[in-house]
C-alpha cells in the first residue's frame, strides 16, 4: 500500500497537467464548435466554405499527426509555440471541428414550425436563432458535447508525444523507472476513469438544468 | 383631415397571387379583396390551397407570382421602375408587422413559460419594456382565461390551452390582420369549443381584421361577416355567410357543404 502512495505525487502532478490542458481546451474548443457550426449555416458563402474546409481538414487527418504538425513543421514557418500551448491549440481545433457537426445538427433538429413562429412574431433571423432557435438546439446539443468532452480528455494522453508531462507521460515515466507495470498503469486507468466519471456526472447535472419545460410531466 | 372622397386602402388586396409546388398548382392567379374590419372564413376540401393561401400572407412562402398589399403597401416587394422587385428582409418585415398568425399545431416555444411566450416579441421585436410587457401580456391572458397558468410551459397545458396561449401571443403584436389556419383541428373535441370562443369573443370586441380557415362549417357561418368557399386553388365562391351556408350559387359549393354537412349545420 506504501508503495502504491509513493507513485500518487507524480501522478498527480501529470493529472495537473492534463485537467489543465483539458480544461483550457474545452472552452476554446466550444467557441471553435459554435462559430464554424453557426457560418456553415451562414447565408455568407464565404464564412460557409471557411467553415467546411475548417471542419473538413481536421476531421480528415489524425489528431496525431496534427500534433506533430504543429509542433514540428509550423515552427520552420516560424510559428512555434511551447509544447502547452500547441497541445491546447491542436486539441482545442479538432475537437472544435467534430463540434461543429453538433451545433450544426442540434440547430437542424428546432422543427422547422419554430422558426415560422418567429417570422410569425415578425422576428428577424438572427433574433429567431438567438431568441429561439438556438436555446432549444443547445439543450440537445448537451449529450454529444459530453461525449467529445470525454475524447478531449482521453486525447490529452497523445500530448505525451511532443514532450509534455501529462497523466500519460508521468505513468510511462514511473514505469520506466521502477518497472512495476500493474500498480502504475491501473492506476492510470483508474485516475482518467474516474476524471471522466466526475466530468460526466457534471453533464449530467448540466442537461438537467437546461432542460427547464423539456421533461416536465404533462398535466393538463 | 383626409379628403372624404379617397376611399380606405384595403386591408389586404391580392392580385393574380401564384404558387405552385413543382408542377402542382396551389394557388391559381388569386384575386382578393379584404376590407379592414372583415372577418373572412375560408372553406373547402383538404389540399384546396387555403393553409398555402394564409402561408404566403406571412411570408412562409413566397410568391411566383401576383402581388399582396396589406393596408395599401406592398409585402414583400417594391414598385420599382414600374415593375415590382423583391423587397429587403427591413421593409418586408416593416409591412409584415401589421400580420398575426396562429398555427394548426400551435407552435409555442417549449423553452418558455406561457407568459414569457405572450411577451417575447414584444419586448424583442417591440422593444416594449418588460413591466409593461408583463402587463399588457396577462390581460391578454386574462382575455383567454388563462392567467392561472402564465408561469406554465406548453408541456404543462392541455392543447386547448397552449391554443389560447398561442392566440395571446399572436395578440400581443397588435397585429391589423389575424390568420387563423384550422386551430381547432389537432385538439380534442372537448377542447375545441373553448377556443372557438375564445375567437368569437375577439370578434365581438374587437375590429381586428380575420382570416380564419376552419373545418368547423357552424364556426365558419357565426363568426364571419363574409366566406370564401376553395378548390383547387380558386376562389369559387366569396358571399355572405347566409348565402353560402343557406343557398349557395355555385354547384361546387353545395356538393362540398352537403359532402362535409350531410343533414345540416
Ligand atoms: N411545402 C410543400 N411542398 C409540396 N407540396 C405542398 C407543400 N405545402 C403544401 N403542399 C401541397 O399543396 C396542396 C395544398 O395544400 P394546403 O394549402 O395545405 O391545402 P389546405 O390547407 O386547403 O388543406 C396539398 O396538395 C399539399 O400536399
Ligand atoms: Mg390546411
């Protein structure tokens, strides 16, 4: 049991990082979700073909590979940035680029009658989706979220590759230094479960509360 | 002082109003003329044009052709060099605003309580302030005997009532035309009649111009002051509600009302 304690400091301290890098990236990461989903829906052709070739170049290479790219290549185009900053980025834009397919659908699923309510009321376009249309699309949106939410926590484990001392890194550290396979690596596991556990449970308690006049009992 | 002599722009003037869907002809080169004041009830078969004709009043659809005046300006077009040009989304909406519609399905919005969807255009759209907004919206709700459930959601009313919701919220615009389009037709038979009265009520007390399309044939002959009876996209028959419900002159007319009336209203 000692011995399982004298691995927790270096745990943690990879734990930090992660929750950092996760924490620092899921926000960003939204803002990269609504701003592509919402210009592809844009009636500016311009902001939808920036959107989709956004959403396109990320969802179509590896995450990976990604990492490497921006770790590696862009500094030769003068860009480079500590290995933090690159792994928020990077895990910041692709998970923003499979959201953008959430806010797209979550807005595709407001019936159609919704939005001629609003015309109905005299309500512009952009007051229908403010107003109407997109607090209604959000609270489906929620689920889907949750779940990239959990990927960006299990993706953080590949920032391990460009040198960053992650949950991931600290494990193979340990691992490589007193080679005790089972402790560290069940550890490990049982740390990012349960990080992803609390983040789920957090959802959870977030759909709930935005789904005000969504789930109330019919009583007429 | 307007000169006596120039007669009030109508409420609505349509003109050789078109639509098709593909190949299929909705609304076949409709003319129509509706004072203010008028309480129109519009009859006819299911599939006759008449949810299309209330739809391109509102600017859900839009025209292929014709044109639409309400109250002497033109919806969704402007004259232009002696043609009419489509018109800005500014100065649609500027003429639109003079239109209130209440749906078949009532289309309330889920995320607001039934007081919140009353006055969401009016302070949004209106700019009203919200004391006055909340005001003016529970004496409407006061009107349709709902002030009760102002802080309901729709999940939470019978469809009667999200029904009556929905007639405040389109009230609460002060629009000078209301389009009513079956709002009876998706409840259940004993909600109906509250809603119906609800509408006559209106009626009574107001002189707010209506179009309302209903399968309810005694609805269609006591609340109107004039029917249109449809088919296939035409106007077949326009007159008094007596004449059509008593002694309609066009065949087509009778073999619809015998067909959906059998022994009588
Ligand atoms: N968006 C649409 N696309 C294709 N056909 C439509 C559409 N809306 C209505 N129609 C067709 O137009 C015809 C007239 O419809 P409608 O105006 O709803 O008639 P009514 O309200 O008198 O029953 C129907 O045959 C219907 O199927
Ligand atoms: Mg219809």
């Amino acid at each position: 049991m000692t011995a399982l304690l004298d691995l927790l400091p270096q745990l943690m301290k990879g734990l930090q990082t992660t929750l950092l890098v996760t924490a620092f990236a899921a926000p960003l990461a939204l803002v990269m979700a609504l701003a592509s989903g919402l210009a592809r829906l844009s009636p500016i052709k311009l902001l939808q073909w920036l959107a989709v070739i956004y959403v396109e170049l990320f969802r179509g290479t590896s995450l990976l590979v990604q990492l490497f790219y921006f770790f590696y290549v862009m500094p030769l185009f003068g860009l480079s940035l500590d290995p933090v900053t690159t792994g928020v980025l990077v895990l910041a834009l692709n998970t923003g680029a499979y959201g953008s397919e959430v806010v797209r659908a979550g807005i595709g699923s407001v019936p159609k009658s919704q939005r001629e309510a609003c015309i109905a009321l005299n309500m512009s376009p952009a007051m229908a989706l403010r107003r109407v249309i997109f607090p209604q699309a959000f609270v489906t949106m929620l689920p889907p979220f949750g779940n990239l939410l959990i990927e960006l926590l299990k993706a953080t484990s590949l920032l391990s590759l460009i040198t960053i001392f992650d949950l991931a890194f600290a494990g193979n550290t340990l691992f490589q230094t007193t080679g005790r396979t089972l402790e560290i690596y069940g550890l490990v596991l049982m740390i990012y479960f349960a990080t992803a556990m609390v983040l789920t449970l957090g959802m959870r308690w977030l759909e709930k509360r935005m789904g005000a006049g969504r789930d109330l009992e019919f009583r007429p | 002082m307007l000169p006596a002599n120039i007669p009030p722009s109508p409420a609505l003037r349509l003109r050789g109003v078109s639509k098709a869907f593909g190949s299929l002809t909705i609304l076949d080169k409709l003319d129509l003329d509706v004072a203010p004041g008028e309480r129109i009830s519009i009859i006819g078969r299911s599939g006759s044009g008449k949810t299309t004709l209330l739809r391109v009043l509102m600017t859900l659809e839009k025209l292929d052709a014709g044109s639409i005046e309400v109250f002497g300006r033109y919806l969704g077009q402007r004259p232009e060099g002696g043609r009419l040009v489509p018109a800005t989304p500014e100065e649609t909406r500027a003429v639109r605003g003079d239109i209130g519609m209440v749906f078949q399905q009532f289309n309330l919005f889920p995320h607001r309580t039934a007081i919140e969807n009353v006055i969401e255009a009016p302070i949004h759209v209106k700019k009203m302030g919200s004391k006055e907004a909340r005001d003016m919206g529970m004496a409407l709700l006061c009107t349709v005997g709902l002030a009760d459930k102002a802080d309901h959601y729709p999940r939470q009313l019978s469809g009667g009532q999200q029904q009556r919701v929905a007639i405040a919220r389109a009230l609460a615009m002060q629009p000078r035309i209301i389009l009513f389009d079956e709002v009876t037709s998706a409840l259940d038979p004993e909600r109906v009649d509250e809603v119906l009265s609800v509408i006559q009520g209106l009626a009574q007390e107001s002189t707010i111009t209506m179009l309302i399309v209903t399968h309810e044939m005694r609805f269609a002959r006591d609340v109107a002051t004039r029917t249109i009876f449809m088919e296939e996209g035409l106007i077949v028959e326009d007159d008094a509600p007596a004449v059509i419900f008593g002694k309609p002159n066009k065949a087509r007319t009778q073999s619809f009302l015998q067909s959906v009336l059998g022994r009588g209203l």
